[in-house]
C-alpha cells in the first residue's frame, strides 16, 4: 500500500516576484527507503486552475547546498529531468540511491518555468534505510 500523498507549499523563485501561475509538487512522503521507488507529482495552472506548459528541473540539493540531477524514473538509463517540456501534469519516480545518506535530510526541488514566471517547489526529504 502507498503511503499517502502530501502536498508541499510552493517557494517563491526570486524574493518579491510573483509568478502568475500556480504550482504543486506532491510525492510518496517525506521519508522514502533507499532502493525504493519514491512517486512525485508536479501540477501546472493557471490562476483560473486551468493547465499551463511548463518546463521543469528537478533536483536533490545535499546539506552543503550542492544540487545533483535526478534522472527519469530513477533507472540510472535515462537523461535527468532538466528543463523537460509538459503541459499541466508532470509524473515520475525516483529510485532513492543508498548514497544518498539513510538519516541526512535533503531538499527535493523542481524548478518550474512558464510563459508566466518561475517558481521553485522544494520539498524536505529524508532517506530511510
């Protein structure tokens, strides 16, 4: 059975702008096993709530602040998920690494761009083993 799915705020991208846009991250929890394969949702509107293109980059940003590319689906044989181009709904899944530290809290972040602005959605995570 899946864990439920939570929904994250939104961080603005820059201080003081505003995107014209609204936009959501949801994943499998905050504390997914590694080898284990984590669900995340990203969902695109308008302010009317109506579906967006959008491009979106996602990232697992370490304690020392270094970003590192998530691939598609986690298979470790498909290109990273950088400035991928979809319109209202964008669904993959991360297969967590065993490097990436049982216990060290992390930052999952997409970066979402549209004709409207930019936001960044950042979502604690912390690996389990």
């Amino acid at each position: 059975m899946l864990p439920a799915l939570l929904v994250v705020g939104v961080q603005a991208g820059s201080a003081g702008s505003k995107a014209a846009f609204k936009a959501t991250l949801t994943a499998d929890g905050h504390s997914p096993k590694v080898k284990s394969t984590w669900k995340y949702h990203v969902r695109v509107t308008d302010l009317k709530g109506h579906p967006i293109a959008a491009k979106i980059t996602s990232l697992i940003v370490d304690p020392l602040g270094t970003a590192h590319p998530v691939e598609f689906d986690g298979t470790g044989h498909n290109p990273i998920v950088k400035n991928f181009a979809f319109f209202g709904n964008f669904c993959d899944s991360i297969t967590w690494p065993v490097d990436s530290g049982a216990g060290v809290a992390l930052k999952f972040e997409t970066v979402i761009v549209t004709a409207k602005g930019r936001k960044v959605l950042v979502y604690p995570v912390t690996p389990t083993s």
